[in-house]
C-alpha cells in the first residue's frame, strides 16, 4: 500500500459517486485519496441497468429537478464521453388497452426534451414501430414512441473517471478497508487495511467524504437508508435479436421494463423489491426471473424464452433513502433523490444516480468548503470530445493506442464478445487488477455477456495472469476456483422456470 500520510481529501467508496468526486477534487488543485474495501464499481456501480437516461418516470411523481437534472446530463455524458456513453435507440409501443395513452406519452415525452433542448422522441404509428423493431407482437399495436436514450458499461464509467483523475495527480486504492478515526469529536482522517497482503497505514485529512453507497448507514450521522434490489437478465443476441431498445410496461403492476442491445448483448430489466440486508449480495431470485420472462412475453409472444437460456444474471441494490413516514411505502414509488449530510471533518452522500454523478459531485465539493477546505476552480477545461473508437471511450487514447499496437493473435475477440486479449492485457498491467472477478466482471465484462461465464477461457488466461500479475501456481488456483464459485452462485441462469 503506497499513500501519503497526509491529503487535502479522503473519499471512502469507489462507485460511481466516489469516484466522480475524486475526479472533480483532481481538476480543482485538491490532494485527494479514494479507496474502496473492493474493487471499484463492485458494489452497485457495476450492476446498473446500463443506461445513462432522462428519469421520464419521476414526472409521474413530480420530481421535476431530478428529470431536467438527468436528461441534461444524458446530453452532457453523450457529447463528452463518446466511445463509453452512447446513443441507444428505444421504441415504446403502446397496444390496445395500455395507460397511459400514446397521447399522454408523447406529451411526457414533450416535455422532457424541452428540458434537454433536444429532440430525442417523437410519436410514430404502428407500422413504422413493426418495421423498426420487426419482433414486436402486431396484434393489437396501437401506436410507439420512438426515441434516444444514452447506454453505457457502467463499470468502464467508474475506471475512466478514477482513472483520468489519477492521470491529474490524484491516488486510488482498491480492496482497502477504511475504518474512520474521530478526535475530540471530528472525524480526521482513517485507519487503512489492505484486504490482500494485510499492510496497514493511518492517513489523516480536514474531510473525508463517506461515499458507500448503501453501505452508507455505518457512517456518523447517515440517513435511514432502504436496500433496494434491481435484478436482470442477460441474453445473446442470436436468442433475442433486437436491433435496438424496447420498453413497455409491465402487465402485472405497470412497472417500466426494457430489453436493450449492450456489449454485443441484450439486458432485460429490472425489479424493483427490498433487499432487507445490504450486507447479503444480491442475486437475481426464481420469482424476479419468472417476473421479466413475464414481461417479455407482451412485445414478444412469439418466442418462447425462458431465464434458463440466458447467459447470465446480475443484480445490484440501490441506495434509497427513507423520509419520515415513508418506510412501507412500495419500492416503486420511494423517491430517488441524493442524501447530503455533514459532521466535522465529514461529507456524506449517498443515493446517487449513475446519470446524475457530476451533478452529485459538485453538490458535495461545495459541501466540503463549507468545512473550510478551499476548492479551486477547474484547472483542466472540461473535455469536448465528439467523437471516438469503443477502446478510446473505454481505456483513453493511451489504452486505445497500446492495444492496438499489440500482435495480430491477440486482436481476435473472445467467445462472441467485443472483447480481446490485449484489452485484457491493458488492464493487467495499467488498471489495478487485484483479483480475477477485477479483470472478467469489471475491466471487461466477458463473465456477463460470454457463454458460462467465460469459464472456458480460464487455462488460456492462466499464463497471461501470472505474467503480467505476477501471480504463482497457488496464487492462480485460489483466484481461479473463486472466481468459478462467485459465478456461479451470483451470475449462472436460473432452471427452466416456464409455467406448464
């Protein structure tokens, strides 16, 4: 473990939140630490729904600020992180019966690009719907909503924001616990244990920023904070050949589900119940599988798909706080609004939104000279990019020109993934893999979108592992054997659930 002992700024928790705070505190001349107890994005970061959207539904509520935030950062994110957040085509069909209407859809939609200043949706009839999207059901199609999300590798997200922060002079540290140390009453800084090799060091700061997530409720001071679980499933291609995005809503409670295209495969989602213990990982239940075949089977009567043909399965928990009066409302309707608080020498936060975690990050900075830490204005201009390739988007332009640069064997993708063996290599040696599940779930997603879980590609990794990570015979047995077992008790595909 190699830090300092002293930094302007110690953040705890490496998701989306965490880490779009370290990059603003880089970018305005602060000396900053974060470290995570896992990898970065392990907690929630990295099982999201993969889009970066506008929160159309939380006009239903009335949570007007959270819409125009999230659909002016959707346009944000689209411009500024090209190759990594990109455009995703929706069509929304509305068949005989449906409410809301096309009408009052049109009009919701309406009124979210005026708060975008973009036109992104617009009402198209039935045909048209059919001819986009060739697998929706005809039979009693009224009408759709064509229009343009953002989608992302939401764990890719997390790395680029850490790591172009780092680049900037800022420190991270993955798979270090951090335990708060308090004097006379502030919080100074923390006591820090590598979870791997066991090294220890205290570092000291005027803030620490708590950023867990909804592993937030240990922090001095946090809110009532409700687990939430979002679960998913993950099909290939070829079992559910969509050209783009489909959402509707659910038959059974008019919950919004969807079925979109993402790293060469298709994501199905997501439920929404409570999780009653945050410590618990979350996995996707029999009951929420047979909940989104369900769902498929509106747009889509004509296949015959069940849970147990998909290639994975993946679920994450969702920060929610809890206002008085509010603690056995349905998870549907519990607000998605952020939780800012403050002790001496702490800012916590948490409940973020993945499309939302620059709007978040600023929030807390401000909060943080309120503590009387003083906060420069940016000292690099914010990036202005239009254009770039996947790995440019993903790994920078050095990442994107190192892979390029490697032989033509290891160029070819991986089981019908996008993905390469030189990517792979990137990451070993530049993006601080610590454990196997670092390198196959989050640096790249092959054990999501691969057959198995990528199980098949673990004897070609062995040699590449213990080069580039330095790892003996032991140390490759152990990483792969825990790997295999956290696949399969979280990721595998449920048994056939169809209903005779």
């Amino acid at each position: 473990m190699k830090v300092e002992a002293h930094y302007d700024l110690l953040i705890v928790g490496g998701g989306i939140t965490g880490a779009a705070v370290l990059h603003a505190a880089s970018r305005r001349g602060l000396k900053a630490l974060l470290v995570d107890r896992g990898d970065y994005a392990s907690g929630t970061s990295s099982w999201s729904s993969k889009l970066i959207h506008g929160g159309l539904r939380y006009l239903k509520s009335g949570q007007w600020r959270m819409t125009l935030e999230s659909v002016r950062e959707r346009e944000r994110l689209l411009v500024e992180r090209p190759g990594l957040v990109e455009p995703q085509s929706f069509v929304m069909p509305v068949f005989a019966g449906d409410r809301p209407g096309p009408t009052a859809l049109g009009a919701a939609f309406w009124i979210a690009d005026r708060m975008a200043g973009e036109r992104t949706a617009r009402r198209i009839d039935a045909s048209e719907a059919a001819t986009l999207e060739p697998l929706l059901a005809r039979d009693g199609l009224r009408a759709a909503i064509a229009y343009r999300d953002g989608v992302v590798d939401d764990a890719r997200l997390v790395l680029r924001l850490i790591f172009d922060a780092i680049d900037a002079g800022a420190q991270a540290l993955n798979h270090v616990d951090a335990t708060l140390v308090e004097e006379g009453g502030r919080v100074v800084g923390a006591q820090l244990v590598d979870a791997l090799d066991g090294t220890r060091q205290d570092v000291t700061a005027p803030v620490t920023v708590h950023a867990a997530g909804v592993w937030a409720g240990a922090a001095p001071g946090a809110p009532l904070l409700r687990p939430l679980r979002g679960s998913h499933l993950v099909f290939a291609r070829s079992t559910l050949p969509l050209r783009g995005g489909i959402a509707w809503l659910h038959p059974r409670d008019r919950r919004p589900v969807f079925a979109h295209l993402w790293e060469g495969a298709i994501v199905v989602g997501t439920t929404d119940i409570d999780h009653p213990v945050a410590e618990v990982p979350a996995t996707i239940s029999p009951d929420e599988a047979a909940y989104l075949i369900e769902a498929l089977r509106v747009p889509f009567p004509r296949f015959a798909i069940d849970a147990s043909m998909a290639l994975s399965t993946f679920a994450g928990l969702r920060a929610i706080v809890v206002p008085p009066g509010e603690e056995h409302m349905p998870p549907s309707a519990m607000g998605r609004d952020t939780a800012l608080w403050a002790r001496p020498g702490l800012v916590g936060i948490t409940g973020g939104k993945l499309t939302t975690h620059r709007a978040t990050a600023l929030e807390v900075l401000r909060e943080v000279e309120r503590q009387g830490l003083r906060v420069a204005p940016p000292s690099i201009a914010p990036l202005a990019a239009s254009t770039a390739t996947r790995l440019q988007g993903r790994l920078g332009a050095a990442g994107a020109a190192w892979v390029a640069a490697r032989p033509v064997d290891e160029q070819r993708t991986l089981l019908d993934t996008p993905y390469t063996v030189a990517e792979l290599r990137w990451s070993m040696q530049h993006e601080q893999v610590r454990r196997l599940d670092d390198l196959l779930m989050r640096r790249t997603r092959i054990g999501l979108v691969a057959a198995g879980g990528a199980l098949a590609l673990l004897p070609m990794l062995e040699a590449p592992c213990r080069d580039d990570l330095g790892w003996d015979a032991a140390r490759w047995a152990d990483e792969s054997a825990r790997y295999r077992e956290n696949w399969v008790s979280r990721h595998a595909p449920p048994a056939d659930n169809r209903r005779p």
